[in-house]
C-alpha cells in the first residue's frame, strides 16, 4: 500500500470509529457497521452479514445481512449516493440516513437472520478465535457451510470480531454484484474495522443484558409485592367475614327467641320473619366469601419431584437472567420426593437463588450451590452462595417484610419464603459467614416417608 492510500484508510477507520463510538443502540450499532462495509466510500464490499457467537447454546447466529436485493437495486443504491456525495460526511451520514427497515426487510437480511450453526460443525466459523481475516471460496468451504453455496458466495473476507481477546463472532463481506477481486488491502482493512467494532458491539450487548435483567428484576419485584397483597387481602377478608359470621350467628340466635315468643299472627311475627331471612342470606354470603379468601391462600399440596423441581428452576433462571452464574447441586436421591406446593416451593427457590444471585453479581468466582438431604422426619433444602454474607447489624431484620439494604429491594423476598416454609409446617434457619457467604437452611416434613411407614405399620 502506497502512503497516500495508507493515510486515507487510517482516515476512514478514524471516522468509522467516531461513528461507531457514536451509536448508543446495538441494533442501529449493526446497521452501521454493515452499511459502513457496504457503501462505496466505507470499505466498499457488495454485501456484508454479521454473525454473533451464542454463548448459552454455543451457537453462531445470523444477526443481520445488509446487501441490495438486485443488481438494479445495486445500482440504483450506488447511484444515489454517488449523488449524494458523502465524502467527508459520512459520520453524520451513517448516523442519521441509514434506513434501517429497508435494509431489514431485504430477502438476504431474512436469509442471515433465520441461520444458527452449532459451534462443532465443519463450517469457516470454527475460525472465529483466529486473530486474521481469511478469504474464501466455494472450494474452500466446509462440509456443513451450506449457507454460503445457498447465497451464492464466490469469494468472500470472513473477518472475526474479536472484543478483549474473546472471540464475539464475525463479519462477512463478498462482492456478488459487481465481481470485483478482493484484494489483500480489503482484507485488512475489514479486519482492522471488524476488530473496531466488536468491542463496540459487546458493550452494548452487555448493556442490553443488563437493561432486560434489571427489567426482569423490577417486574419480579411487582409481582412479589402483588402477591404478598393479595395474601394480605385474602387474610384481612378471611377474618373480617369470620367475625361477621360469629356476629350474625348470634343475632339470629337472638332473634329466633324473639320468633319463637311472639303471637305467630302478629305483625311484629311477619317482620322478624323479613329480618331472618334476610339475616340468612347475609350469613351464606359471609360464607361464600370466607371460604373464597381461605382458598386464596390455600395451597395445593402433592408428592411431587423435588429435585426435577429444582433443575428446572436452575435452568429457568439461567436461560432467563444469568447464563453465566456458576450452579453447583448436590441433591441427595433421598430427598427426590416431597409433599408440598410445587408453585409454593418454587418461589422459595426463586427468591433464594435471586438473593444469592444479587450477592454474588460483582464477585469473581461465585456460585450457588443447591443442595438437599434428608434428616430425620425432615427433607432439607439449602441454599448457599459465597456473596460474602449478611452484616451482623442486618440479622435480626432480614426476615421482615419490607425491611432490605438493596435500592431496589422490596424486603418481601425472606419474608415470603419463611410464610411458605411455616405453611409448610417446616422451618427455616440461617448459618452466616460474615465476609464469606450465606446459607439458608429449610427443614419440611417428610409427609411422603410418614405415609410410607404409616402405610407399612397398616400392614398393607
Ligand atoms: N444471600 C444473601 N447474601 C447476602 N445478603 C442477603 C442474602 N439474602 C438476603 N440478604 C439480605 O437480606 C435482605 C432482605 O432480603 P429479601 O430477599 O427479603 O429482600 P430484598 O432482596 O432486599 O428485596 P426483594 O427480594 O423484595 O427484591 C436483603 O436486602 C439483603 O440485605
Ligand atoms: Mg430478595
């Protein structure tokens, strides 16, 4: 490369990265990059697709394909910014006239999107880690790398995005249109301008990770305090409508005497018969509605997959928040099964691991670690993580609802769980490591081993 040619590169990769520094939306973010990789005065390639590496299913995915879906479509594209003349613009160019729905719905966009390979496969991307951008074509293809005969790439840059020396996935540019040769300049170049971007891009997919889990946390956080409302309410209901039964239970007691002693053809007779029945009504009605906030609260209790439960807890929260926190179960075959609210249980569990979860955010090296046993007439579940534990000035109120140390905390967490564990009639208890970690310890009674021996002292 001559000087000239140098200088004007480092140029171009100068006001690309300003552009790229610019963007604060990942998806848009994309769409500048590619566009970028497409246009004529960027890096000039026909079409330009980015793949991202899926850590939790360790898959490569199609994120975004930007190419004309025609050559007329092509020329029309390059026409018009030739028009345009963006030479010196183009940082306020590609930040506000990309027109990201047209290039989305492009049938080459459609193809990208919809592509997912697993990382073992026979296919280029098994280069992603390689810190160099390689040309390819159809000979040089792997045996699983369908994809690129199905989009007719000829030959092609792959040029991996690598963010903190961590392979992210990879860019990929050909020139189907205009049949350019791709020289060794536009190989390097790519490469200098995908390595740019990947650290761009994995900022703000940490961003948007952390944005869609704080948005899990606080709408969690309402439905904990919408639950614990409504068991309130069922509660205060409850109660209300079991005073007003004795209350009326005893008026009508009451006023049967008065039925009783009176003339059974007087007036005053027809009119305590009026109030009688429509003291009867009132009292089913209490009735109703007492029953009705009872079963509120009334759990559903069965035998049911302790440790299946648990599994699927893990995996939900995973899949969900936390693909990378570190789980470790020891779940003894002796405590598979017990007797209990599987939904009740649940949320136990979820509260916990969020707790633990919240403990260890920051902490290098932090687990969960989930274990059960059993012990005596009880099946115990802990819950344990190495967040550094519980101030001892915070003990004696981590239980009370509303009470938390966190800015967005509700406090309901513990005290959820401790109702559910004494609705269970079990306990809960607390071995804390101040500067290490917390364990909670829940104890339920093993109803199932009680039928068992119930059951074999019947005899039957
Ligand atoms: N595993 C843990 N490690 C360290 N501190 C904990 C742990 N679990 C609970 N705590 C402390 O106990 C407090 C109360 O916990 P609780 O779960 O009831 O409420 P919260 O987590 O603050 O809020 P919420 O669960 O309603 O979002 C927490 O604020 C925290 O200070
Ligand atoms: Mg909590």
């Amino acid at each position: 490369m001559d000087r000239d040619k140098i200088v004007e590169e480092w140029k171009l990769l100068y006001e690309l990265g300003i552009v790229i520094s610019l963007t604060t939306e990942l998806k848009k973010l994309l769409h500048v990059v590619l566009t970028a990789v497409t246009i004529g005065d960027g890096l000039g390639f026909n079409r330009a697709a980015i793949f991202l590496y899926n850590r939790p299913s360790n898959t490569i995915d199609g994120v975004l394909g930007v190419a004309p879906d025609s050559i007329q479509e092509a020329t029309a594209i390059w026409n018009n910014l030739k028009n345009l003349d963006i030479r010196g613009k183009m940082a306020s160019w590609l930040l506000n006239e990309i027109n990201i729905e047209a290039q989305s719905s492009s049938n080459f966009n459609k193809s990208i999107s919809q592509f997912r390979i697993s990382l073992g496969k026979d296919t280029v991307f098994k280069n992603i880690d390689q810190k160099q951008a390689f040309i390819f074509d159809l000979s040089s293809l792997g045996s699983d790398d369908k994809i690129f005969q199905e989009l007719q790439f000829e030959q092609f840059v792959f040029a991996p995005l690598i963010s903190r020396e961590q392979p992210i996935g990879a860019i990929i540019a050909d020139n189907f249109y205009n049949k350019r040769p791709i020289t060794q300049d536009d190989i390097d170049t790519l490469f200098l301008f995908s390595n740019q971007s990947a650290i761009a891009i994995e900022n703000l997919m940490s961003i948007e990770t952390y944005k869609n889990m704080s948005k899990r946390l606080i709408e969690e956080q309402q439905n904990l305090i919408h639950q614990k409302h409504i068991f309130n309410l069922g509660r205060a209901v409850a109660d209300i409508t079991h005073e007003i039964k004795n209350a009326l239970i005893g008026a009508i007691g009451f006023l049967e005497r008065a039925r009783k002693i009176s003339d059974s053809d007087s007036q005053v007779f027809k009119y305590l018969d009026i109030v009688k029945k429509e003291l009867d009504r009132v009292y089913n009605l209490t009735l109703d509605i007492n029953r009705y906030a009872k079963g509120q609260n009334k759990s559903i209790k069965k035998q049911f997959d302790l440790e299946k439960l648990i599994l699927e807890t893990i995996e939900t929260i995973k899949s969900i928040n936390f693909p990378s926190i570190n789980f470790i179960t020891n779940l003894s075959e002796f405590a598979k099964y017990i007797y209990g609210d599987p939904d009740q249980i649940k949320q136990v569990l979820i509260n916990l691991i969020k707790n633990s979860t919240e403990a260890i955010a920051n902490k290098k090296g932090g687990f969960i670690k989930i274990s059960t046993y059993k012990e005596d007439k009880f099946i115990a579940i802990t819950v344990e993580d190495n967040g550094g534990g519980i101030d001892i000035k915070f003990l004696p109120y981590v239980f009370k609802p509303f009470y938390s140390t966190k800015s967005h905390g509700t406090g309901l967490g513990l005290s959820i769980v401790r109702e559910i564990v004494q609705e269970h009639n079990g306990v809960i208890s607390l071995d804390n490591f101040v500067g290490i970690g917390a364990k909670f310890i829940i104890k339920i009674p093993n109803m199932v081993e009680e039928e068992k021996n119930e059951k074999k002292d019947n005899g039957s």
